[in-house]
C-alpha cells in the first residue's frame, strides 16, 4: 500500500484531534473518524496534508460547516442514512512518511469537485481565523 490515493476531497479514516481536545492537554485522537483531505502540498521532507473533520454532531451555527448531501455521502463511502456535516474551521494537519497516525489506506470514498471545491476556496480565503492542530511536532 501507499499514500498515493491521500488527495484533495477523498475521505480516509483518521483519528482525529479535536482542538478543544488538544487544549485540555490531549494528544491523541479519541476514535478514528472519517476525515476529508483539504490540501496535499508537496514537501522535501513528506508532503504536509490537511484533514476536515466529518461528524455526525450538527455544529453550531456559527462555525464553518456544511452539510453533506446524500449523493455525496454515496460517493465519499459515507452511511448515506446519517446527517452528516463536514468542519472547516478546524483542522488537523500533518506529514506523509512521518505521521504517527497515518496508514498507507486506500481512501474510502471521495467528494465530487463540484461539492468540495468551493468548501475549499472558501477555507482557503479565511484560512488565518481558523484553528490548526499540528499532529506532528
């Protein structure tokens, strides 16, 4: 196995760190989850990847979240039967070939482009107001 199919909106499953975890001292995630891969950027040292949580939990109102349709839920491997919603305004961050935490899986599904995309530009122009848990330092 690789980590080749780790890209952009396929969904792995990946032991999350929630950040309220992560301040109460916590440094490992408290169950595996289905987490989307934001972005893989290419790094002499392991290509640094981000991962959105998707949970089950409908956030607040006032955080960064959408949620997923039932066609996309199909195609991510998600259970179509459950409400689902995707975190944007966290995230866990961490490095190919150097992660505690990441296995050289197959994804299990992934979001179409036209579902995921716009999520991503999105995140990517508020990017400096969300919260990142760096899962390898």
């Amino acid at each position: 196995m690789s980590y080749e199919g780790v890209q952009t909106a396929c969904v792995i499953r990946y032991p999350y760190l929630w950040n309220r975890e992560a301040q109460r001292g916590e440094t490992e995630g408290r169950k595996e989850r289905p987490v989307a891969v934001g972005v893989r950027l290419p790094r002499p040292d392991g290509d640094l990847v981000i991962f959105f949580p998707i949970t089950t939990k409908q956030p607040e109102a006032s955080r960064f979240a959408a949620e997923i349709p039932a066609i996309e839920k199909r195609r991510a491997g998600l259970d179509p039967d459950l409400r689902l919603w995707i975190v944007l305004d966290e995230f866990n961050s961490d490095v190919i070939g150097r992660s505690f935490y990441l296995e050289p899986e197959p994804p299990i599904g992934h979001f179409s482009k036209a579902f995921f995309l716009p999520l991503l530009r999105s995140f990517i122009t508020q990017r400096k107001k969300f919260v990142e848990v760096n899962r390898f330092r």
